[in-house]
C-alpha cells in the first residue's frame, strides 16, 4: 500500500480565487478525490467545464455531506458507488481500486447500480441540526449569499451559501420546534423572521445573531407559516396558526398591525407575497383544503377560496406566465392546480405520478421561463417548466420510492434479484447486467413490502406482499413478467389484536373503523410436498397459506405481542418451521405442519427484531436476527438456545439479513442503517454518534466472525442478498446495487 501523490495532486491545486487550475488531471484523478482533503475539492469542483470532470464533479457532490468528515477508506466505497449511480462503472471501478494510506485495499467494487436519486443538479448539503428542518429562507448578510434554517431541535442557523459554512453558533430562544422562516430587511439590517411552536414569532439580526427585541405574541397557538411584505412603505410579518388565524405586525416597532385576519377553519401551513394591481396581498394556504387570498392595505380577503378539492393545501406558489398571473396549490393530492389570480378559476393541473403528498413548493425564473419546484413526502424534488406544464429533467430509471424487499432468482439460467418498493411496484434486474427485466410489475395498491421467490408448478414465481388500503398477496410469473390468478386478500380484522408500535396503547384502537394491517414479511417453504407462503403482519400475526389453493391453511398464528416484521422458514428434524421476529423483541419458532408454536419465545434483544434467516452449520439448522439494537444474534433452532455472544459493530439498526454458501461455508449477511424518522430514537437512546449511512457485514457462521470489511452505501440499507460466488445485492434509499468482491 502506498499514499496516494501525484503530480496530478498537485496539478489540482486550488488557485486562491477559487478556481480549478486548467491543465492538470485533478478532477478526473480518482486518487485525488478520494484522498485530497474535501474542502480543498469541493471548491475545486466550481471549476469543472469538460464531460469527465463535470460528472467527477456531480458524482463527488452526491453525497459530500456523509464523506466530507469521513476517513478516506469510507469516501473511497461511497464515491465509487455514487459512480455506478450515475452509470459510470468505469470510474467506480477506478475509485474502488484508489490506495489509502493506513488503509487495507476496498473489499467491494460496485458491479452496478440504480440512480433513481441521484441529482446533478445538487451542489451542496448543509447537516448540523439534531432534528428535521422545518423551514428554509435566504437572504443576504454583508453582501453574501446565506440560507436561514429552522429545525424541530428550536434552532435556527445561518448557512453562508458561498463557503456552505455555518456562520457562528445556533440562534437560540424558541422553547419549541421552529415551523416557519422568512427574511425581510429592516432600517438597512438583514433580518429573519421565525415562527415556532412555541406560539411566538421572534426577529433576529442576521449579522450579529442577536433576538431583536421581545418576541411577537399573538396567542398560544403553534405558528406554522411566516411571509414578509411592505404595507404603504413600512417592513411587515405575517404569521399563520394552528387555529388558521393570522396576525400581522410592524417590523420596524414590533407592534401588531389590526386585528387578526380569520378565514381559514384549521391551521396556515403557507403564505407567499405578492403585489397585485400596485398592491401589496398574501396568497395562504390552509389544512382546511382552501388557498386564501388577502389585500394587505384593506386586510380583506380577496374573491372566494380556492378550493384544492384535498384534505390539505401546504403548498402555495405565484408565479407570472405569459403576463398573466397564476396561483400553484398542492396538498394530499398527487397533483398540484393552477389557478389564473385574476379569475380565481383552475386552468391546468400538473399530474404527480407515485406522489402521497405535495408538501413545499417555490417558484422562479430559469433563462426567461417560468418554473415551479415541487417536493414531496418521499422527498422527491421535480422542476416544471410552466410554460409547457413540462417535468424538467430526465425521468428516473427504477424504483420512484423508497425499496423494502428483495430476493433472488434464478430466470433461464440468469440470476435475478426482484424487488418491492413503496412506489407500488414489483421490479426485476438482471444480476449481471444491472438491467431492468421487462416493464415494472404493477397492480399492488399500496406500498410493497416483502418479496419471496419460489417455484410453483415448476416455474420460477415471486410472491409479494403489501398494504394500505387493502391487504393483499400477489404471486407473479417471473418468466413471462404476468400475475398468476387473483391477488389473495387477507380478510381485514374489526381492529387490531395489538397495538401497532410499542409506543402505543392498544386502547387507542378502540374506535378507529376499518383498521388494516400491512403484510410486513414474506416467506416461502414446502408442506407436505406443496409449496406454501408463511406470512407475518402488524397485528402480530402469522398466517400460513397453500400456494396452489390459494386458501389459508389454519387459524392464524398468535403470540406475538406487537408486530411481526420477519418471517424465515427451515426445516428441523425433518419438520418445516417458521422463524419470526416481531417489534416485541421476541423470536419464535412455528411447527408448521401442526401450526403450533415450539417452546418459548427466544429472548435477548433489546428492541425489536427487524429482519430474520436461516441457514444450516455443521448439520444444524440455525436462525439469523438483526434487531433495532444494533445486535446480531444466532439461534439454535433444534435446542432453541442463542449460539455465542451476540454479533456486534453495527451502529445503526440491523434492518436486513441473509445467508449463503460461499466458498463452502455458511455466511450470514447484514444491513444496517437509519431508514426513517422513527430510527432518531435508536441514536437518542443508544447515545451513538450515528451517521445517516448504511453498513453491510459478512460473517462466517461457523466461526462468527466477521469476513472482509465493511460495504458503505450513503442511504441506510433496507434488503440485501448473497450469491454464491459471493456477489452483494443491496437495497438502500430507491436504489438497488450489486457489488462484488475485490
């Protein structure tokens, strides 16, 4: 092993301008990006031009905010992945085989994969905050560019936009999540302007960082939205409330300006300013479902509300097109309207195909035309060209949401992995290719959550499981690409046995109506010469069903206490078991030609038991969980006793696990990671500095160690599988990687 230095090291110095000095291979020397230190890159990277160095430049962007404070092995595996996700295996290839020094070579190149989110587009990510920002606003401090955020930690922070550096320390005085920001300037001073859940709106200086005077209090209701204007030549804030009230004050005295303007039935979740006619008006947005739209001067609503025709209407925007003015409205609908200002009438609607919900929205002028930026709840970002109600960009190939199951085949001599993700469809790669197999499997009405490959009637079949409004199975053909028969529905319960999450009592289920419970694990196994599936649900039951019938084949499983989120089959002294893991953090073992279960439940996690498989070692059938407390556990499935010390390393939760035989011995695989906004407790309980990354492990079953260093992907892992030539397949974010070993 050698340290990386090169004359093109050197050739990538950074001018004190800022720019990339021409004539050296820098950006294009994998090498250099993986060990030259970040900061002095990213600066770099303002000065790419050609094609080699503006995809450098993209791929090292990608995901800066996880490997700038990392150690350059880490890097390394992230930049090459980031490669394949931008469809560039040549250069992955070169960055996984980049010498660091103190480092052992990378275990892992990356063979393929998805880019379903990758966007060339980003320049930079800003992460300090402890919790989820709520709120982004930019302004200008001393003639530079900054961005002001708002988290749920009560926090605000200044970004300095040209360095993308925070500017001093957090602003400080909210007693509770910060909802809303704006900024506005006041006798010559940069402000903000933040509304919190505290019931308060609070002034800052921008450049000093200090609270201008005492906060703006209207009542106590939580403050969701706040928008700056100028009301007949005087700086003002308008705030927006939980109770849909909204309060206007003077910027310059801090004093309230009228009385609240009263309209919307439930709480404001956004204002825009706009000036219509020579007049300053506010266009709001409420969760009563209605866009609202208000004169400044005479504090009059203007014309009827806009009625989004949804349950919510979070998004508001303003944008001019062909000189005429129009109002974009989105919410719980996967959709957002336009409307013309003038006549308040709905003339256009941009379609969101796989969207739950549009949650922000802003507007803008890109070389002449009119554009629209929508985000929405799986945080997908689209550009709109206005003018030709067109997305802006090239469509992303795979899965639109985020994956959540996957499992191997093997399809005319070709092996293939088939996966399920929560944009509802079933997709088929080729393993060695990387290549989509036929078009999406589609026809599930919910997100999918589990996948299980099987043969049935000597045809390679996946079986898939999801639920939201109904629950269902779907078994597919995966030679033809076709559903086989009829879903098979799981019969919704009046309510559920148990709570759906620890944190929730079971007497809170009491009165809902129509209560359906997803279908969280799959699992196929043989029963008397017959192929069945082996099912596990949130309302911590099992239920085992023949294949070919299609019917279930006993009274459903019980014992759990809350959900099941694992279910593995094997077979032990002769008789077919299922294994399952529940967020009770108990593994029980199922007889299931008797349907019973087989002793008592195996305890030792801490929390809940997320991902479950079998293998067998030495003759001995034994059981593989990965559970919420970071642990690896093995299980002895014939005397029902934990083999070892529990494995440890990972610092996240264990969200998937699967074996193999790879060069004649039993591996255990397993995937980690933060995957959701329910896993910040995992790192506020564990007291671990975790990084919103995902690890992949091998292990050697018979010797419980671990084999080959850690795999690193920039999104927390969610299903993985083996091979066995020992090839990785790896779910995380929307993507789907393989990776092979070095």
């Amino acid at each position: 092993m050698s340290e990386h230095v090169s004359a093109s090291a050197e050739a990538g110095r950074v001018q004190a301008g800022g720019s990339y000095e021409k004539g050296g291979a820098g950006l294009t020397d994998p090498g250099w990006l993986v060990n030259t230190d970040p900061d002095r890159v990213l600066v770099a990277l303002d000065g790419a031009s050609e094609r080699e160095e503006t995809l450098a430049a993209a791929v090292y962007r990608e995901s800066a905010h996880l490997h700038r404070d990392s150690g350059a092995g880490a890097r390394r595996q992230v930049l090459a992945l980031d490669a394949a996700r931008y469809g560039d295996r040549g250069l992955a290839a070169r960055l996984a085989a980049v010498d660091v020094k103190g480092e052992a070579d990378a275990a892992w190149s990356v063979e393929w994969a998805t880019g379903s989110q990758v966007e060339p587009r980003l320049r930079n990510a800003l992460t300090v905050h402890d919790e989820v920002i709520e709120a982004v606003a930019t302004g200008a401090v001393e003639g530079r560019p900054v961005a002001v955020t708002g988290s749920a930690d009560g926090k605000v922070r200044i970004w300095d936009l040209t360095t993308c550096k925070q500017l001093g320390e957090p602003l400080t005085g909210h007693s509770d999540g910060v909802e809303a920001v704006a900024t506005a300037v006041v006798d010559g001073r940069s402000v903000a302007i933040t509304g919190g859940l505290d019931g308060t709106v609070r002034v800052w200086d921008l450049a000093t960082g200090e609270q201008v005077g005492d906060p703006l209090i209207g009542h106590d209701a939580s403050m969701f939205a706040v928008a700056t204007g100028v009301v007949e030549g005087r700086p003002v804030a308008v705030a927006g409330s939980g109770d849909g009230m909204m309060w206007v004050w003077d910027l310059a005295t801090g004093q309230q300006v009228g009385e609240p303007l009263i309209g919307h039935r439930h709480e404001v979740h956004r204002i825009v300013n706009t000036v219509i006619e020579g007049r300053p008006h506010i266009v709001t947005g409420s969760m009563d479902g209605t866009a609202r739209v208000w004169d400044l001067t005479t504090r009059k609503q203007v014309g009827e509300p806009l009625d989004d025709l949804s349950d919510t209407t979070v998004a508001v925007g303003i944008v001019s097109v062909d000189g005429r003015d129009l109002i974009l409205t989105g919410g719980a609908s996967p959709m957002v309207r336009v409307w013309d200002l003038a006549s308040r009438r709905q003339v256009d609607r941009l379609a969101i195909e796989h969207v739950p919900r549009v949650c922000a929205m802003a507007t803008t002028v890109v070389h002449g035309r009119p554009h629209a930026i929508t985000v929405d709840f799986t945080g997908t970002i689209r550009v709109w060209d206005l003018s030709s109600d067109r997305q802006v960009g090239t469509p992303a190939v795979g899965h639109t949401d985020n994956v959540y199951a996957m499992a191997t085949a093997v399809l005319d001599g070709r092996s293939v992995v088939v996966t399920g993700g929560g944009d509802k469809t079933v997709r088929i790669w080729d393993l060695d290719t990387g290549r989509q197999v036929g078009d999406p499997l589609t026809g599930h009405t919910g997100p999918v959550w589990a996948v299980a490959t099987t043969v049935l009637d000597d045809r390679p079949v996946a079986v898939t499981s999801s639920g939201q409004h109904r629950i269902e199975m779907r078994v597919w053909d995966l030679t033809v690409g076709r559903e086989i028969g009829e879903p098979i529905i799981n019969r919704r319960d009046p309510k559920p046995a148990v709570p759906l999450s620890i944190s929730w009592p079971e007497s809170e289920f009491a009165d809902l109506p129509n209560w359906v419970v997803d279908m969280r694990a799959v699992a196929a196994v043989v029963i008397d010469g017959r192929p069945h599936i082996v099912t596990g649900g949130r309302d911590a039951k099992v239920r085992v069903w023949d294949l070919t019938t299609r019917e279930q084949v006993c009274e459903a499983l019980t014992g759990h206490t809350y959900g099941v989120e694992a279910v593995a089959t094997a077979v032990v002294d002769g008789r077919p078991v299922a294994v399952t893991g529940s967020r009770d953090a108990t593994v029980r073992i199922w007889d299931l030609t008797v349907c019973k279960q087989l002793g008592e439940p195996l305890t030792g996690h801490s929390d809940g038991v997320e991902a479950v498989a079998t293998a067998v070692v030495d003759g001995r059938s034994v059981a593989v969980t990965g559970g919420r407390d970071g642990t690896v556990r093995v299980w002895d499935l014939t005397t029902r006793e934990q083999v070892s010390e529990a494995l440890t390393g990972h610092t996240h939760p264990v969200r998937a696990v699967a074996t193999a035989v790879v060069d004649g011995r039993a591996v255990a695989v397993t995937g980690s990671g933060l995957t959701s906004f329910t896993d910040l407790g995992f790192v506020s309980w564990t007291g671990i500095d975790a990084e919103p990354v995902g690890t992949v492990r091998v292990w050697d079953l018979g010797t419980m160690q671990q084999i080959r260093s850690d795999a690193v992907t920039p999104l927390g892992v969610v299903a993985v599988d083996m091979t066995s030539d020992g090839r990785l397949a790896v779910a995380f974010g929307h993507e789907v990687a393989v990776l092979a070993r070095r």
